[in-house]
C-alpha cells in the first residue's frame, strides 16, 4: 500500500480524487488537507464518507497535511495558490491546478492573469497525458480538462493534418468552474441557459498548442450540465491519412481511451462520472473537413482519473487501478 | 385586418406561430389545421388558449383549413408532408419547413433523403431572410433555424473572409427536433445529456452555401435545453476586414438583430423566448481566426418569428409588427 | 404617468420589477438603485436595457435612489437589509422582502433569526394579496413567493376545509434564494438534483398561518430549474364542500388567477416568466383529501407581478396593467 | 455461478438490472431477451458493452430467452405484457413490473386499468421489499419505486403514527415512465418543467397502502431529471414515539438503507446511479407533524437494485452482492 495526501480535498478535484483514492486497492489515506474544514470529520464534506469501508481521515489544513510525508501528494487548488506550492523534499507530487502546466513565465502572465512566483522551478515539473506523455519524474503537471479532451483527439493525428486551420469548439459543464460560489456559477445564470465564456483566449489554448506543436482557434462553452467535456475538432487531413486509423492504433492499448465505431455518435451521459474517453471520426459531407470529436467527464478524465492514472505509473502500478471505467448503463 | 391560417398549428412550429398571430394587431385568425386534433377546441392543446382575447377558432383538419382562403397561410408540417403540398390558388403561403428552400431537387434526395414530389414547382418559391433577403413573390420558403442563426452571422462578412475553411459548430435545444416523441427527443436521452447528431451532414448545410456562396464545415449538437440556438462561426478576415463594423453597418435598421457591444457574450436566456438574434464578434488571441457567434430562439427567430416578419414584408405591414423582441429580463 | 423607484435594481425582484415598469403604459422610471452598479449604464445589468424604447436611468447608490420622491418606491433587498429601511415621507412603498409582513418582533426572531430594527413602526404597514387583502394604505409588505401560492390556492376555502392536518408540499426555482452567490445555488449543487430544505421551519409559514387563520405543515423543496413554484395542498373538505366551487368564484374576476378545467393539471411551463397563476383541484381516490396545487412563477406572481398589482391598486390603476398574464405558448 | 436471463433487457430497468448482473460475481448471462434488439449485439444497445468483461451474448428474441432456463429471471416488461406472462417451470423470477403486486385482480381494474389475465395465479407471487418482508418464494414482486422509497421510509413506523392522515407527496425522475417515447416523456415537455401527474391515483398506492396497512393520500410529480425520487412523507407521531430511533432500529444492520444523522437532508445527487436509499426524519416548528423523507435512485433501488437484492436472498447470496451502495461523491 502507498500513502496518499489531498491538499484542497474539498473542492470538487479534491472530492473526486478523494473517491478514485477510497475505490484504489493500493492506496490509503495519509492526510485530507482543507483550509476549510480544517478540525471537522471528512463527513461534514458528504455525509456517504461515515460509511466508508476504507479509513477516512478528518480534514487538517493543508500546511499540517503537507507534514505527512506521503508517497504521493495530491494537488487540488486554483491556479494562483498552487503557483506558490514548495513542493515536499520527497514522495510524487500531482498538481491538478495550470500552476505547472508550462514552462515559459510568459504564459502564466498573458493567459492565467498572474505573474508565477516560482518561475525559475517550473522546469522540474513534466506536464503528462497518460496515455501518450506518460511522468517521468516525481512532479507532474496533470492536464487541464480542455486539454487532455482536445490533446486525445488530436496529439496522435498531429503530423496527419494541416496544421493552420485546427478548429477546437469545447463545451463544459458547470464543475470545471470549481466549487467556489461566483456569479458564473450561479445556478440561475447556468439553468436553461448556453453561452461562449473567453472566446479566444482561454489558459487551455497554449497547453494544447505545446503538446501539439501547433495553435489552434479554441473556444469554449458552459453548459446546463454538472459534468462532462465535449471537445469538437476540425481538421483537414493531409492527403490520405486515415485518421481513424491512426487513432484506433494509438490508443489500442489503452483502457481509458475508447475510439467508438464508425457512425456511433459520442456523448455525455456514457462518460460521465468515470474516468474513460470516448472519440469519434467523422467526415464532412460539404467539404475536406474531418470531425474528430472527444467526450470525457471533466473531473474523470479531465481531472481525478488522470491524476490518479499519472500517479499510478510514477508509482509504477497498473495505470488504470483504481478508476471508474464505465457508469452506470442506462 | 389580414387573415391567417395554420396548417399543422400544434406542432411547435404551428402553435409558435399561432401564438405571434394572438398578439398581433393586423392578423387574424382564418382557420386551425390539425390532423391530430380536427373537432376539438384550441384549449386542448393549451389551456390558456381558452383565455385569449382574440377569437381562436377550434381546429379543423388540414383540408379544411386549406379552404379558408385565407390573407397567409402558414405551412408547419414536415419537410416530406409539407413537399407534397399543393399551394392555395391565391395569398401569400410562408413555408416553415425544408421542402422549398432549395430549387435543386438533388439537394432534397442527398441532405433530405427523399425525392421531392413537386420538384418542377420549386422555382416559383423565394428563400426568405427578412433583414438581408426579403420576399419577392407570394410562396416564401422560411430559413432554417440554424440556417438563419449562420447566415445572419456571415452573410454580411461574406466578401470580406476566406471562403475556405470557414467552420460553424452549432448547439439546439430540443425542440429544434418536432414534438412528435422519438427517440432522440426523449427525455431519458437528453436531460443531463449533450451530444453531436448529423455530424458534417446535417440538411441546413445546402441553404446556408446556397446564401452564402461557399460550403461550410457545419456540426449541430442537441442541448439539455428546450429551446435556443447558439452557433458559433470560425472565419478569417481578408486583409483589414472589419468584421464588427459590417455586420454593425448590415444591421443598423434591423430591430430583431442586436450586434453586441465590445466584449459582451451572446448567450439563450437572453434570446429565448424571443424573436431577437444576438451577434457577438470576438478575435482569437492565437490564431487569425475571428469568431462570430449568433444566439437566437429556435422556434423565434429560427421559425416562427421570422416567418411572421416574412409575411409582414409580403403584406407590406412593418416588419417587426407582432414579434416578440424581448423577454422578461432576469 | 407615476413615477417609480426601484431600491436594489440589481437583483432578481428588482430586475423583474423593472422589466414590468419598462412595459407598464402608466409608470416611468425616477431611479434605479443599486449600491453594486452605481455610476453604470442599466444596460451593464442586461444588454438589452441599452434598447430599451422607455427611458432607463444609469444606476445610482440606493440611497441617492431614495431621494428621488418617486410615486411608488419598491424595495427589492434581503430582509434584514429592508427591516433597517426607513420608509420616505410619502409615496407609495411596496417592500418585497419579508421585513413587514408580520407585526410580531417574535416571528423575525424565531422565522428569520433576526431581531427587528424598527419593531415598533411593523403596524403602519398593510400585508397585501391583491385579489383578496388588497392594500390600503401606503406602506405594503408584498407576500413571499411560497406563501401567496398557497395563500391564493387555500384562503378561500378556510372556511370548508379542516382547519388541523394542512399539509402544504412546495418545491420551487432556484431564483427563490436570489442573486447573490452561495453554496446553495452554486449550479453544481442544483443541476441534476433535487432536495428538501428548512423541512418544517421555512420563513413563509408564519405569514401563511396569518392570512389562513391556522397553522399549516410546511416543507419547501429546490428544484433544478430557474423559474416557478408548485405547491401542493392536502386538505380535508368540511361535509359537502366543493372547493372548485369556491375557488371559481373567489377568482371570477380575477385575471392573473386561473382555475383550470377538470383533469387539467397545472405545470410550470406555462407560468414561467408570467404574472399567473394556475390553480387545480383533484380528490384522492384512496382517503377524504383533496389536493389543490397552485403554479406561479416565484418571480412574477411570487414577487414582481404582484408587487407592480399591488402598486397599481393604490395608485388607483386597473390591478392588472403592466402585467405579463400569458407567456409564449408553445 | 449462477445464470440469469433477462426478458425485456432494452428497457430501462432491463438495461439497469443487465448493469448489475455485469458486475456481480456470483451471476452470469444466460440470455439477454429483447424483441426490439433481437438479432443485434448486445453493443449496439449501448457501445460499452462492446468492451465489458464479463461475457455479453447478443439479443435474441423473449421467448428465446425464456427457454434459458436460467437460475433467476428477470422480468422487466409493462404491466400488462408481464401480467400475461407464464413462469418458467423452475427457477427464480423477479418481476420489475407491477403485474404480481397485488393479489386483489381488482387492483389491476381499478388502479391499472386492465383486467389481469391471469388473476388466480396472482396469489404464488410474494411481494417483497428486500429489508422489511425478504422474498420466501421463487416468484418475487419486485416493489414499484415510489413504493419502495415509501415502504422503506414509513413502513417501521407504521404502529408509532396515527394511520390516518398520512400524506406523502413524491417527485420522479423521468426515468420512471419508461424508455418507450411518449408526449409526456418528450424533452421538450420536462426540460426547465415541473408538473404533478395522476393525482391521486397513481398505481403505486395500493401496494404501499398494503404494506403498511393503511391508506394513504399519495402525489406524484414529475422533475426535469433523469434519475431519482425524493417522497417526503407527512405523519403525525403517536405519543412519546421516536421515529428517528424506530428507522435507526428497523435498518441498523442495511447497508442500502442510511438513516441520515440529525439535521442532514436527503438529496438525489448522492443517491443517484447507486442502490443505496437515504432517510430523514424532520420535526415540523408550527404543528405536530414529522416529515420523514427518503431519496433513492428510480432505477436503482427503485428497480433493478432491489431486483438483485430480492434476487440475492432467493439465491442465498449476501443480499447487497452486485450493488452499487455508492457514487461518485462531488
């Protein structure tokens, strides 16, 4: 058994990563870290963690939760308070935040709106998709929700397609957001309700470009939805790729990525509360376009089961342990 | 007064038509055509119908409408039922389904799936965008929603972006999809739910080339929403272009079409319920994509709001008479 | 024309408020107060404000507002906030929060947890349903949303029903809990959800017990929508009793009040975004209850519509002008 | 190992109780029966069981699947297909449906509106909630959803309350009208709607009234959800009775039934997509009512949850095998 700590472990990354650790045969709780709930037993958060079969600590703050000296330290904070994590002398470290998601300071002032106050440490964190850039060192930068979705469908295609022109049309449910109350996600501004939100210039855009190797146009959406990711690309393929091929045998090995068959359309409600990644393949009747269009849920896959996943194989455990591969049928 | 006659009034297009023609103050109504409800009272359809204050007279079958010879007589079947129709000898006739936007009848066997059984009659109807290509003779064929949604986007811009490349990825609420149950339209499939359909062959693409003059790349999505159209527009400038500046120019006499101040996002619960469209323009801040994104109500401005507009223009009435362009505010 | 002042026009009842003065044929704007936007243009609230066909005024500090000597001043702010208000020396007040719909200090202490500012002054104002208890005097605490639902649903038959066992189960939109950002309509805790809350010690209780003449069990629930309460009434007919009967000719003349058909249920769809209200009467089939249920839009008839029906009768204008009675159809 | 077969498996409670059945270790598909999919791979259904584990054999047809010979059968049909159904001559069968809850062919008359057609076998089916009355025959009545939410919540009580003048006021997802498309189950009639149905007359009373051994005044709404039912239940105590301590009593040792500590709400998010049920128990401030309430899945506890579970105990298995007691938990 490995140890694990939560830092923010009542936010909703925090919660998720909690449940994908309490279902993982090989890890147990060292600390909840909550600034919040700091004193109050894990129930207080949600009153299913009374019942829990595994040892459920109660919350500390997240200064005495980073004294536990866990095998991995899970971090699940905005973007600005994890910039200013030291990370421990030892054990893996998974930020779930953009805190160290690029290298460059540069695109932390233009993009996230902060100066990074630890820019010259950014070089010893590896940003890791699982599946394609798995960690190879004990600080990893998990993707941002977006990003994994969209870096899925493209990242195996991206010497397949041309790439000026890549058209990225993303739309998230409301938990992206966090946990935290704003008037964005207030529940009378979401209900019944679809908007664009930083057309343009969303922080997940450089991510994408840098795993890529190119920019692309990316805009995002809110939907009237607690969960899920649908990232729709446009590509135009360079001459006879078969783009479906090439991601059928990228992710042929991979449990948590599934490339559904021709013509089945993917959607929310399979990937919602697990950690899989559906993809489909789809040409345009009118022009050279092809569609490759991605669902994942944004705290699963986007967030918690890529954490976890990224642990996993820096512990050197069978990556998928302890995710929720499929839901619920109906 | 003019009179007008629904044929197929409780489909949603139907009974949204019927409800622009209660609050305006030059139609009434001639006749109610309903297969389905044929005898009955209007109120059985919707109780509030018994407390209008302008007589609604109770449906009759859709032949007998047809006798009503009325002023305009509305047509809100299917596409196929409505392709078969044979129009009225005299009045204005405003089409709200797909069977006469296109005067090729391959269009109908390729987008629509079926062989038009009027073909040779199909020139003798005008595809109708009130702000941008009004009426010109009696038999009109409405827009599309989405069609309408991307065309008052582009339409203006059309000279002044590539026409390749150009990419709409578009979102509806589900009664886009006809109050016949079906599937797809069943709650169980769409609460909680967000997901592609028709995806690069959806049957708006052939009327928005046609208005435009270039093929798009065109994906709609269903939302977890009843009503509403978001379509979000990835063009490129030509040299200079001003996007902005001429849709601000294209639609300065326009009630229905709102061009967005600087900054502010088009989204549904500002436009449903209405017969208003929102345009935003917003630049990209990594690619030289300029992004146009148009909100409307599918039902409103996506059907019986401008077929409403399409037959005041015909009857030389103001435009905008009896619509509704603006909904309660919060 | 009267003049009319809105304190907290930032709000969902202020907004709403507005939206009924905008189209009111005898009202104007004197002030909009707001302590949040002060000093910004009205349409920095709603885009739409910027078309408007009547003047707006620019938003001004709440009590700048109040030295506008409007004809009527409706007060749209928390309880708490309005309870400390001090009314202006004339001019019509409508408060639409609960800060004086009781003379008891004792209910703002056990029902609201506050001790009331200005105890003292609770009997200068008038409680007002306006088609049963219409005002009649200047200072008017309009009804919660909650209790006129089941006020309008109940007070004409206290006196044919059993007056112990009245069980009243609401469940209502989130904009029942306002505007301001909280845990509890984060849209992640009300998307896809449904729950009960303050089972049994809802604030709305005292003031239906005053208008019944009896205690009553109340349990409200959120449900994952923006607009609209049902409540559902349990009674007991007192021998013979036809509560149809009664509640038809309590609402003979009364527009903004509908009792429907036999069999015809009431939903919330149709009185979204209205000032109506649907009320239907059912008999169990198993024991001697009847069930009446009352459907209102918490905002319209449960706050605004009321408020501008109740401002209208003191100002001696038809009750029910300004009103929106029926909303888009389909 | 033992074998089950599915009659009906593409319907809702078919496809859920297929769900468990996959993650059962104890049983194994014999047949998946289905008129519709006949033929057709069990993937085409839903693409994940393309990738289960567990061997999924494709549809055949229900009477196919009845020659199975199965060790449990689960019968998942409409009422009245099910009530013509003949047992297999051996083996267990659960019937989801409410064709064998009542042993009173009037029942069916009154309450279903058909006549059953095999009204004196109805007297060799047992009826069984899984924690209160365990199945003791091989033909098991699977209680309905509302029923079991309400059983579970007052059926320990029933000799602590006054038996007359219970009153209990239930709301559903929409799951439970069935996958089959109908108007009432069109999206475009629940999205953003909330309406009460067969008031007063729902089917499920009678079984509860049976159960307890009184009636009760029972009302059903429908909420713009997929999954789930809250039925908040108003008694009246009889003297000194401790409802709280009589549920914490009855379901100290269920580990699908959690009676919530004091002050906690039941809601549906934490109940959703498991089989898990939650209870509270409420004191009402202004009368001598309790509210109990209680919140489960439709489809899980309500259906295919305590399908197993009966299914379970008939097999002398630990009952809660194959369940899921929990979800994901933000």
């Amino acid at each position: 058994m490995y140890s694990a700590t939560i830092i923010g472990a009542s936010g909703y990354s925090g919660q998720e990563t909690l449940d994908r650790i309490l279902r993982h045969p090989e890890l147990e709780l060292a600390a909840l870290g909550s600034d919040t709930y700091a004193g109050q037993p894990a129930s207080s958060l949600d009153p299913r963690l009374a019942r829990s079969s595994k040892p459920v600590p109660a919350f500390v703050t997240n200064a005495d939760a980073l004294t536990s000296a866990a095998d991995v330290t899970f971090l699940c904070q905005g973007h600005e308070t994890a910039a200013a994590f030291e990370p421990p002398a030892n054990g893996i470290v998974v930020d779930l935040s953009g805190a160290h998601r690029s290298n460059d300071p540069a695109i932390y002032e233009q993009w996230y709106g902060f100066s990074h106050p630890r820019a010259d440490e950014l070089a010893a964190w590896t940003y890791a998709v699982p599946e394609l850039t798995p960690p190879d060192g004990r600080l990893i930068a998990n993707p941002g929700c977006y990003a994994i979705a969209t870096i899925l469908a493209l990242a195996p295609l991206a010497r397949a397609i041309e790439t000026s022109g890549v058209v990225v049309d993303a739309k998230s449910g409301v938990s992206g957001a966090g946990r935290v109350p704003k008037d964005a996600s207030h529940a009378g501004a979401v209900l019944d309700n679809f908007k664009p939100y930083r057309v343009g210039s969303h922080q997940h855009e450089p991510e994408i470009a840098s795993a890529l190797g190119f920019d692309i146009c990316f805009v995002p959406h809110l939907l009237p939805i607690r969960r899920g990711i649908i990232a729709t690309c446009y590509v135009v393929p360079r001459d006879g790729a078969d783009l479906r091929a090439l991601l059928q045998a990228a992710y042929a090995d991979a449990p948590a990525v599934d490339v559904l068959p021709e013509g089945v359309l993917p959607e929310l409600s399979r990937v919602q509360q697990t950690d899989a990644t559906e993809l489909g393949v789809f040409e345009d009747q009118a022009t050279d376009r092809v569609i490759v269009i991605a669902a994942i849920d944004n705290l699963g896959k986007g967030a918690a089961g890529s954490a976890i996943q990224n642990a996993n194989i820096a512990l050197g455990i069978e990556p998928t342990t302890g995710l929720r591969l499929s839901g619920v049928l109906a």
